[in-house]
C-alpha cells in the first residue's frame, strides 16, 4: 500500500482542472459562438495536458 500512485499522482486532477477551467470559460463566449465554446475547451484540456506533463516530469520516473 506504500508503494499506491493513485494517491499520489495528481496528473489526473491537473487534466481535469484544466477541463473545467476551459468549460468555465467556454460560458462567457457561449452566446457569441458556439465554436468558441468548444475551442476553448479544447484550450482547456490542452493546458491540463502540459500541467499533468510537467507533474509528472517533476515526480520522475516511475519505480515499476
């Protein structure tokens, strides 16, 4: 149990965080297009992307 990434690895929270970060925008340029809304959740999952790249670049690699 000592040795569980799950607890540790927070590239998953960093992946969904920028997600969410992208939806949360994504509302504000919702009524001027609706391909603004989609893109920038896509810039969100994108962002969340390269945060969970540098968390596990961080972390170093894995002991398996």
């Amino acid at each position: 149990m000592a040795n569980d990434t799950r607890s540790t690895d927070r590239s998953t929270w960093a992946i969904g965080g920028g997600l969410l970060l992208g939806l949360g925008a994504g509302f504000f340029v919702l009524k001027a297009s609706a391909l603004a809304f989609v893109g920038s959740i896509i810039g969100g999952l994108g962002l969340g992307l390269m945060v969970a790249a540098v968390l596990s670049c961080r972390r170093g690699p894995s002991t398996e």
